[in-house]
C-alpha cells in the first residue's frame, strides 16, 4: 500500500463516508476499553507526528479481524511555503490510519508505536511506548 500525503489539513472528503474519525487518545480509556467496529464501518485513527524527522507510526495487527485500508499524512497548515507547496522541515502533522472489518464476532488488538524505522527494536521491547487499541468486529453493532 502506498502512503499519501496531504499538504493542508484533514478534509472529511478524503475519508469514505463510513470511516469513524478519532484521536488515538479517544480509544485509549484504560486496559479493559474495546472499541466496537460493525462490518459495515471503518475505523480511522488520527496519531500526531513529524514525519520530517524520519519518525513514523509503526503497526502490528494481532488477529485477523481487521486490515489497514488507507493510510494519509497531513502536514499542519504551517507546514509548507506558497505558492510551490514545498514542505518546510520541522513541522508536524497527523497520521490518519485506516482500518476496516474483515470477519464478523471477532477480536483484536492493534499495537502502535512512533519510532524511526532503522531504530525500531520491535513491539515488544518498546514496553510502555506502544499504544495499544483493542477491537471487537460485530454485525450487531452500528456506528454512532
């Protein structure tokens, strides 16, 4: 999958109508919170970052009951010069990651982690630094 980025800010548009926006700090309320996904949602994830400095949000899907589907990287609104666009280092912006249901009645756990990729020693020696989402797939459930 290739990663987008988008120079300007996050516009609605760019999302299919069924993507569920949220901060990263929303679904991170506490060890026994899963976050329910209806198979006909998607779950967008927004992680702040600086993509500039060659940190990126790192992550491993535990299960099969959820894959990524999209991935976009917006600069803030600071962070690029008129009229050429170009990006100007040091500024940050937001990672939105996307994932969508593949199987009904089925749980997970989503582990994230912002590191360098050439540095990163891999989820489990990253201890308190990996932000951890679970999930639960249901037919039953419905977005609200």
């Amino acid at each position: 999958m290739k990663i987008k980025l988008v120079v300007g800010g996050p516009p609605k548009e760019e999302f299919a109508d069924n993507v569920k926006l949220v901060n990263i700090e929303d679904l991170l309320k506490g060890e026994d919170f899963v976050y329910a996904l209806s198979m006909d949602s998607q779950l967008g994830i927004r992680l702040k970052g600086n993509a500039t400095t060659g940190y990126k949000w790192m992550h491993e899907i535990v299960g099969d009951c959820v894959e990524m589907s999209d991935s976009k990287y917006y600069m803030d609104k600071r962070g690029y010069t008129k009229p050429g666009g170009m990006m100007l280092t040091g500024v940050g912006g937001t990672r939105t990651m996307v994932f969508k249901p593949l199987k009904p009645s089925c749980n997970g756990t989503l582990k994230l982690a912002y590191a360098q990729p050439w540095n990163f020693p891999g989820f489990d020696k990253m201890g308190s630094q990996v932000k951890t989402v679970k999930f639960a797939t249901d037919p039953e459930v419905h977005m609200v």
